[in-house]
C-alpha cells in the first residue's frame, strides 16, 4: 500500500481521501473495514503534506533587483 501511494500525485492522493471519507460518511462498513480506510487515510494525508512541503521550498518568486532577474526561494 505504501509504495502505491508514494507514486500518486497529490490530486489523486486528494481524490482517495475524497472517496475514503465518502465510504466512511455513506456506508455501513464494518468496524475492521472503517480501521482500514482510516489507517489508508492517514498515510494519503501524510502524503500530501510531504508534496506540499516539497512544493513550498521549490516556489520561487521572481524579482527584479539591479535590473538583474534574479530566482529567491519563498519559506
């Protein structure tokens, strides 16, 4: 499971937790079941806040500074 979601990108990890919190509002799922989705949700959700922090430090604004362009890392 793991390496499978490591692969997603953070709208299709966005879009599992989507239909993991659906199940969990709409069905009548077991208790076992309903741990599983939550433990599965848990890892998505770490998952996403990983590419997030990634994204934030790659975000560069550009600013024109002595008429030179120059890339400054936003934090």
């Amino acid at each position: 499971m793991m390496t499978s979601i490591k692969k997603l990108s953070f709208e299709e990890a966005i879009s599992e937790l989507d239909i993991i919190i659906e199940k969990i509002n709409n069905d009548n799922i077991p208790i076992d079941d309903m741990e599983s989705l939550f433990e599965k949700a848990l890892v998505l959700n770490h998952h996403c806040k990983s590419i997030l922090e990634k994204t934030k430090g790659k975000i560069s604004k550009l600013v024109k500074e002595n008429d030179e362009l120059k890339l400054l890392d936003i934090d």
